[in-house]
C-alpha cells in the first residue's frame, strides 16, 4: 500500500508540475477586456461584439471590426530591434503596462512619443508602407509593442510617436480609399515614411503589391 501510495503522489506532483508549466507557458502580457477598449483613445462609442475568452475581444468601431489577443511573452517582438522601452527590456515594460507613452530606443536613437492631448491634435500626410511579411512564413505568432497578437491581416498599424494603441483614420491619396485603424506597434523606422500598415490594411487601401502609397493620418475619435 505504501508503494501504491508513493507512485500516486508522484503521480499527483507529476501533473501538478505540468499544470504549472502549462500556465507559465501561457502567461499573456496583460488581460484584454473591455476596458482595453474604453481606455486606449477618446472614443465617443463603441460595440463589443463580444470577449470570447480570457486575453481576446472582438469590437466594432467606426464600422471597422478588430480583434484583440493578448500575445504569450515567450513570443518575439515585430519590432526586435527595440532595444528598451521606458528604460527597461521590452518584455519587462510590456508586462508592466509601461509602454502607452513610454519613451523607447532602437539602434540607440530614444524615441519620446507624443502625450494623449498632443495626438488628439494629430494629423499629417506622408508616406506609407506595409509590414509583417516575414510572419507568415514563421511557426509562432508575433507581439507588437505593446503586447498584443500581430495580425498581418487584421487592421492595425504601427507609428512611432503615437500612443498606444490609438485610432487613426488613413486616407490613400491616390484613390481616396479611407480605414480605421488601430496603432499598436512602433515603426516604421525608415526615414520618409511616417506609418506601417499590416498587410491585411495595404490591400483594403490599395497599395498592397506597390508596397508605399502617399496617405492623411489623422487622429480618429468618431462613433462607434
């Protein structure tokens, strides 16, 4: 009996161990709730098409329909040349939920975003381009910075100075085409350009297989 008893509470630890394993592997950068929605911009309304599970929600806003997902810290950054944000590792800011304003460096230039008041202001016409090709083509998912599930497809985008997330309304010159979006990245570090669209976003705005198009950005705080 003693025996029988030893393997069954080896047995017990065994999977106790592995449920442990199992939620350190799983642990997300910050919970996803509604909340995430109310408190990213000024946004006048907003439908929460629904929060299916922990770390994931599905809204609607200015007739556009985004998904949110809480990214595992074990993923790669999409923007890996960030070398700190708010003077700690990435990760580190990221889990701390000190990435929203927070000033950043890549390749040692420090980046110091505009405040909430300053990007409400925002507007500018420039150059954009797409990113995320490289994704496709990887076994695991990838985090933008601040935390959430890149989608390649999805409609979001990535600036340098803006806080994140915030909405912005893209208007390609060229054809007139208008989305909203979803700033949760940074980048493009490229001198020139002044916003990175996701793939999924380039080919609603036309500009997929060009690859650049001249765009308005501005700030959008419609209804939902």
């Amino acid at each position: 009996m003693i025996g029988i008893d030893k393997i069954k509470a080896g047995g017990c630890l065994f999977v106790f161990g592995l449920v442990v394993v199992a939620c350190q592997v799983a642990r997300t950068t910050y919970d996803i709730t509604e909340e995430t929605v109310k408190a990213t911009y000024k946004v006048s309304k907003f439908t929460a098409k629904s929060v299916y599970g922990a770390g994931k929600l599905v809204y609607t806003i200015g007739g556009f329909t985004f998904k949110v997902v809480a990214a595992p810290l074990s993923w790669p950054l999409t923007r890996q040349e960030i070398e700190t944000i708010d003077g700690l590792p990435p990760k580190e800011a990221i889990r701390q939920k000190k990435v929203k304003k927070a000033p950043y460096v890549v390749k040692g230039r420090r980046y110091v975003p505009m405040s909430v008041e300053q990007a409400r202001r925002y507007k500018e016409t420039g150059i954009a381009s797409w990113y995320g090709f490289e994704t496709y083509h990887q076994k695991d998912g990838h985090m933008t910075a601040n935390g959430e599930k890149f989608d390649p497809n999805g409609l979001n985008a990535a600036h340098k100075y803006l806080p994140l997330p915030t909405f912005v309304k893209v208007t390609n010159l060229h054809n007139r085409r208008s989305i909203i979006l979803r700033v949760n990245d940074r980048g493009p570090f490229v001198d020139g350009r002044i916003i990175d669209l996701s793939a999924g976003a380039a080919r609603k705005l036309g500009f997929y297989k060009k690859g650049t198009a001249k765009v308005r950005v501005e700030t959008w705080e419609g209804e939902g």
